[in-house]
C-alpha cells in the first residue's frame, strides 16, 4: 500500500486525497509509467472503496445511470 490506509483517514482528509488522485489521473495515464499507473489504480480503488463504505447511500443523479442517459433527448443543435 502507498500512502496512509485510506480507513485512517478523517472524512476531511479522504476526500482531500480523492481530490488529488483524480485531479493527478490524466497525467499519470499519459505520462506515467506502466508502475505509476498501476500504483496509481490500487490508491484509486482504496480511497474511493473507503469512500463508498462511508457513504452506502450517497446521492445518485439519475441522469448518471444508464436508464437516466437513455432518457435524455438528444440535442438536435449539434
């Protein structure tokens, strides 16, 4: 594991690091080497598993589920 396990972490300080990780993602993908984007993919999946323990019933916009995509019109000004 890279950095402090993510159920150490107060509220505050996971969505800090949530931030940073996503904020760094591009890069890392682009320039990155293949063991930086692969470390970069486990403390993804650890901070963000953390975040969905504490927040089981997070808000969903259903305009991001695939039902909810289906729904929207098309945008006929295109």
């Amino acid at each position: 594991m890279t950095g402090v396990d993510p159920n150490l972490l107060d509220d505050q300080q996971l969505m800090k690091e949530l931030e940073t990780i996503h904020r760094t993602r591009h890069d890392t993908l682009l320039h990155g080497s293949n063991d930086a984007l692969r470390t970069h993919n486990v403390r993804m999946a650890e901070l963000e598993g953390e975040y969905l323990r504490r927040n089981p019933r997070r808000p969903v916009d259903l305009g991001r589920t695939r039902a909810g995509a289906r729904e929207r019109q098309p945008d006929v000004t295109r």
